[in-house]
C-alpha cells in the first residue's frame, strides 16, 4: 500500500515551485504527478528562460518574473508548493511572513516541502558544515575561481536554523511539520495544511 504525506488528492494537482530557477525541481515533481500544473516563480528571467526551454511545447506550465515574498497568491490556489534552494535568501522576518502566505496560498489538504540550506544548532556545528563543505569543493576539481566564486556567494546565505523553521512553519498553521532529509546543512522540511480547520 502506497502511504502519501498530502492529504489533497487532486487528479491534477496545482504545484507552485517558489524560486524555480532553470525548472530543475518542477522537472522532478513533474516525473512524479504527471497531471500536475505547474507554476514556476523567480525573480531571474534568465533562469526562467532556462526552464521555458526545459518544459517547452508543455501547456500545463506557466511562468511569473517576481520577487516571491512581495508577490500576492490568491487564497486556496495550490495543492503543492515547493521550493529548493531559495528561501535561505530571505531574512529570518521574511521567511516568517512567507510561511504564513504560503499557508493561505494552499488549499486545505495541501502541502509545503522546502529544501534548503539551513543553519547548525549551534557555532560548532556550522564550523563543521563549512569545513566538510570548503573541503568538498577543494576534491570536486572545480577551478580556482569557481570555487572562489562559490565561496563569494555563500557569504550572502541567511540560513536559518531548522528547528526555527520548523517552529515558524507551526507558528503559520501547518501540522505535521516535519524533517524527511538531512544531511550536514541540506535539510528537507515540510508542513501539511489540515484538510478541515
Ligand atoms: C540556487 S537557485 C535554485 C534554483 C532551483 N530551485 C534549483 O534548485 O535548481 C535560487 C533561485 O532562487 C531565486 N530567488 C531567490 N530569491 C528569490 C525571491 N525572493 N523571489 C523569486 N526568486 C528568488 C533566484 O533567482 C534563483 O533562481
């Protein structure tokens, strides 16, 4: 017997990926519900451009240029949103407030999966995170600039501790928060909106 995690089983579920850059994970979403109608949202045109390529000739997915946590969703318009990779960009108040309209967008039954970068519990265990990461890239064979690159764009991350999104995702109204994927500071969470209030 198949065991879900959403409660909505809508034959062609509405799935909104916040931050979807080239389409990467609406791509695998799209393996796994066939039906499904995609919305991809991100501020970056030429990323979006990518994924217009990737999901070329495919009527059942639209695209919207937009900064996502100034961006209004109606009400009850999605059964699934996801994310990968984004939300760490935003300050710890407006992850907050994103959570909470991320609630509202959702129709009962829906789901949110985020998967990010987070914060250690503690200074201890970032210091472990950037090690084992600074160390991973130095054996991956990247050029010294891409690495330089890379290390320039993780000065910007705003990563937040995991046990304070989840505690956030609460806080917004979502049930069975959860964590289903961790590993050093990649971490797979989700909340579920109850099918009855
Ligand atoms: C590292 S990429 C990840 C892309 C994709 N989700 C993936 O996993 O391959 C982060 C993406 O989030 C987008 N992004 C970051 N903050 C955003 C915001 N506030 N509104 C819309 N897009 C945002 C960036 O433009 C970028 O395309």
């Amino acid at each position: 017997m198949a065991i879900s995690l959403v409660a909505s089983d809508a034959a062609s579920p509405r799935v909104l990926d916040l931050g979807a850059g080239t389409g990467l994970l609406a791509a695998m979403v799209r393996s796994k519900l066939p039906q499904a109608r995609l919305s991809l949202i991100d501020m970056s045109e030429s990323m979006l451009e990518v994924a217009r390529q990737r999901f070329a000739g495919d009527p059942d997915v639209e695209y919207t240029v937009a900064d996502y946590s100034a961006h209004t969703f109606e009400p009850g318009s999605y059964d699934i949103i996801v994310s990968s990779l984004s939300i760490h960009h935003l300050t710890h108040p407006a992850k907050q407030a994103l959570f909470k309209k991320l609630y509202d967008a959702l129709t009962p039954g829906g789901v949110f999966v985020n998967a990010d970068q987070v914060a250690g519990a503690t200074e201890a265990a970032d210091a472990y995170y950037r090690q084992r990461w600074l160390a991973e890239i130095a054996a991956s064979g990247l050029s010294q600039a891409a690495i330089d690159a890379s290390v320039e764009r993780r000065a910007v991350d705003i990563n937040a501790k995991l046990g304070d999104q989840m505690d956030w995702l609460s806080q917004a109204g979502f049930q069975n928060v959860d964590c289903m994927y961790k590993y050093l500071d990649f971490a797979v969470f989700y909340g579920l909106k109850p099918a009855t209030p």
